[in-house]
C-alpha cells in the first residue's frame, strides 16, 4: 500500500481509498485536500517571500498545452505528459505523471498560483472546445 503525503504532512490519501481512480486523479485529489492548510501559511522568511515575486520560468506549465495537440506526438508539460495516437481514428490515450518535475512544482513557493493558473488554463481549452458546438445548436 503506498502513502501519500503533502507537503505540509496535513493530509495523507492512501491507495486503497482511491481505488479506481486515475493516478493524476489522485495526485489533484491529494493536493487540494492540503490547499486550504498551505493557504495561511505564512512565508518562512523574507527570502521566500522575496522568491515569491519572481515567477519561474515553468509559472503556469504543469499540464502540456493541449491547444498545440497533434496526434501520434506526446505533449509535455512540467508534470504531465500526454498522447494521443491515431491512424484511422483515435486508436488510444496516455497520460502519465513526471514525478520529478510533481516534486520540484510541489516544492515550489509558487505552487498554489501556478497550479491554480494551469488549471484555469485546461478549464478555458475544454471549454471553446464544446463552444463552437454549443452555439450552432
């Protein structure tokens, strides 16, 4: 059985409670059970609070665009990497987690903005995605 746990070492989610569920699914399902702990947390000194103004190259980089898809050519982001092959339709799907580059955007004094705007960035490509859709009904 393995054992997950946060950052702040606030919350822990085993396997066997989330049996079924994809593993990305349960690294997300992990990290915003601790959100709300890091969410008050004060800086650990100046210097970090100095780190926070800087964005790292990476801000905002965790899932691959997926704006930029092409099949059969995986897409990586910091954490996530994506493929989609095909060759008369779609034939499969893969997404896998980079575990270094989970720790090092977990480890990061920017995580919760970064996260935050990476997943405002997959929200807003799924939703055009349905608009043009959408409209024409």
């Amino acid at each position: 059985m393995n054992t997950f746990t946060s950052r702040s070492g606030n919350c822990v989610v085993q396997d066997d409670s989330t049996v079924g569920f994809h593993p990305i699914a349960k690294l997300l399902l992990q990290d915003k059970m601790s959100v709300y702990a890091r969410a008050n947390r004060a800086p650990a000194s100046e210097n970090e609070s100095e780190t926070m103004k800087t964005k790292p190259e990476c801000y905002g980089t965790m899932f691959p665009d997926l704006s930029k898809m092409e099949f059969n050519t995986p897409h990586e982001g910091k954490a996530f990497t994506v493929l989609v092959e095909s060759s008369m339709g779609i034939t499969n799907r893969q997404s896998s987690v980079k575990m270094e580059g989970w720790d090092a955007c977990t480890e990061c004094p920017e995580y919760d903005r970064c996260y935050d705007l990476s997943m405002a960035k997959l929200l807003l490509h799924q939703a055009i995605q349905g608009y043009g859709l959408t409209r024409a009904l």
